[in-house]
C-alpha cells in the first residue's frame, strides 16, 4: 500500500490516501478517484505517491500556514477509482452550485445581513451544502440558515473564510498577468508583515504590493530567506558611508545582478557587487577611488605622466642643442662688449691732390688709319 497525495474540495485541501498497489495512479493524464473525507463523500484527485520524508515534509511545511476554518492537510480515505457516473455527478453538483450561489445572494439581501456570500459547494452525495462567506463582524445567521434548508432540502454548512480564501475559491489573475499563486498552487498563507517588503525595497504603494484580496502579496515572501541572507552581509538600505570625499549611500540591491547600488557623494548611482562590498568601504574609507572614479583618475595620472615624459624630453632637447651651438653662437650682448672694448685701426694719410693735374690722353693706336673725310 502506497501513500498518495491527493487535492479535493473547492477551497483546495491536500489529503494522504493510502491506497493499494494494485491501483496506479502514477499516469499523465488525471484520473478522478472517490475520498470519504471529514465533510463527506468528495472527488479527489490523486497527484502522486509520497515517501515518509515527503509526508513528514508536508505535515511540517502545512503546520506553518496560518490558521484557517479547516486544516490544509488532512488523513483521508480512498473509496474506489471515479467512474463515468461519478464524474457526471460532479460535473452536475458544479453546475447546480451556480444556481445555489444566486439564491443565497437573494435571500441573503432579504434578510440585510452584514456579510458576503462567496461561494457554495455540494458533497458527492448531495447531503452537505457548504455556504463559504466573509464577514468583518460576528453575524447570527442561524435565520438564514434555516431559509436555506427550507430552499434546498439538505443539510446546511456555513464556513467563514478569510479574505486570502476568498481569493483562493473565487480565483483571479494577478498583477503579473498570471493565475494568482493562491487559487493556481499555493496551499497555505504564510504571514507577511511590512518589514518584508521594506528589505526589499519595493514602493510602499498599496497598489503595487497588494494582490485581488487587499492583503500584502504572497510573492514577496517567496525571496524573505535570500534577502535576510543578503542583509546580513551588508548594512541596512539607507545606510550611510562618512569619508572626506562625502557621503556614499546604499540605495537599493539587485539581487539577480547580486550586486547593490551605491549613490556616490557626487550623485551617481554605481552599482557594486555584494561580495567586492567590504573592499570597497575599506577603500573609500582610505580616500581612494572606486569604479569609474578609479578608472577615471587612473586615465587621468596616466595622462599626466604621459604630459611629464613630454615636457621633460623637450627640455633634454633644448638642452642638447644649446650645447652644440655655444662654440658658434654666442650671445648678442657678448658681441656688442667685445665690439665696444676693441680699438678702432687708424687711418692712413693721404696726400693732397695738385692744382693742376696733367690731362691724361689716350695715345692713338699706330695701326688705326686716319679718318678721311
């Protein structure tokens, strides 16, 4: 004999079936079986065979949920593998349910009662009809309930639910655009306070962290371990680095990018790893640089370095060549004392020309002929 795990009932329960080896239920598609449960006689619908430490697991997971008007997990009985006249019978128990719901409604506002109907169910068998409702006061509906018995000639059960069950029978989609958790797989409510949400650092909007039944999410609790882990390592959101330089912040952490998002004194927003977080306080408690600060003023010393290799091969240049040209060239004020202490040659005397000079004539030539006229 094998333990399975079976789902039954409108609102969901979990129950563990012992059921003989000699009946499989471990095929893809879904076959209905019959339970006899704490209610009555229901369909369940066996998921799969358990191990001791998987019941164990499950007895210990449900235990945390909240308080509800039935356990999550209950010891059932398995009767005999559904047929087609059992499932038949379901499927009409569904659809006379609707009309049930309608009737209650009206005679609920005939009587002006301060609560909500939220929905009806039947047992298999038709003896047991289950009113769930909501009500933010104590309410004496033992009129009501004798106007129901009279309406429908059974035996009549009234259920209060929460506000989280109502939107786990009801159904709906959530805000990211899927089934919500409650009414697709989630089997219990584990409570969340503020505090998750505010590690988180999700907007404080109501209607951004609450789902269709008014009360926080049940997925932010789904990363309350990781995000305890991760605030263990690092300081609070909000918390504050005092250096020279200013005063770095902790914004925000990405827990996908597993990093954390510090505002810098100058208003950038950096986002630094978890695991380089304690080099990089110790780092910024020494004054020194950080990320893009530190790429940036290691650019910036290496263009200085590179100016100063410049500068100084410019003056060993200048150097050289007023070296090679000391011999040959010198200062123009070296010229000017040297051509000021240097004495000036005399002149030579000349003699004075005569009165009359003899005139100078050219000898003609002995070869040239006369003119003739």
């Amino acid at each position: 004999m094998s333990v399975y795990l079976t789902i039954f009932g409108k609102p969901r329960y979990l129950g563990l079936a012992p059921i003989n080896d000699d009946i499989d239920f471990d095929m893809d598609a879904p076959r209905w079986a019959v339970l006899r449960t704490a209610r009555g006689y229901e369909m369940g619908l066996p998921g799969g065979r358990l191990t001791d430490t998987q019941q164990a697991s499950y007895r210990r997971d449900t235990a945390r949920f909240e308080e509800a008007s039935e356990a999550i997990l209950q010891d059932v009985e398995f009767v005999r593998e559904a047929d087609a006249e059992d499932i038949e019978n379901y499927y009409m128990c569904r659809h006379e349910e609707e009309e049930a719901l309608l009737i209650g409604r009206d005679i609920l506002n005939e009587q002006g009662l301060g609560m909500k109907l939220v929905d009806v169910e039947y047992m298999l068998d038709r003896r047991k009809l289950y009113f769930y409702f909501t009500s933010e006061q104590r309410v004496d509906f033992r009129d009501y309930v004798r106007s129901l018995a009279r309406e429908f000639r059974t035996r009549i059960e009234m259920r209060q639910v929460g506000i989280r069950d109502e939107a786990r029978i009801v159904r709906g989609i959530a805000s990211c655009g899927r089934p919500c958790c409650c009414g697709y797989w989630l089997r219990g409510f584990s409570p969340i306070s503020i505090r998750i949400v505010k590690e988180q650092r999700t907007a404080l909007n109501p209607t951004k962290i609450s789902g269709i039944c008014g009360r926080l999410m049940c997925c932010m609790s789904y990363e309350k371990e990781l995000y305890s882990e991760l605030w263990e390592k690092l300081p609070g959101p909000g918390a504050r680095i005092k250096t020279e330089q200013g005063i770095y912040t902790l914004e925000s952490i990405d827990v996908g990018a597993e990093q954390v998002n510090i505002r810098f004194p100058a208003g950038r927003l950096v986002p630094v790893a978890i695991s380089e977080y304690p080099d990089f306080r110790e780092a910024v408690m020494r004054g020194e640089e950080w990320g893009e600060d530190k790429e940036l003023a290691a650019k910036k010393k290496a263009a200085q370095e590179r100016m100063a290799a410049i500068k100084a091969r410019s003056e060993r240049l200048k150097s050289r060549r007023l070296k090679s040209n000391a011999g040959s060239m010198k200062p123009k004020s070296d010229r000017l004392a040297r051509k000021l202490d240097t004495p000036k040659p005399k002149a030579a005397k000349q003699s004075k020309p005569a009165d009359n000079p003899p005139s100078k004539r050219k000898k003609p030539r002995k070869d040239r002929k006369p003119h003739q006229e």
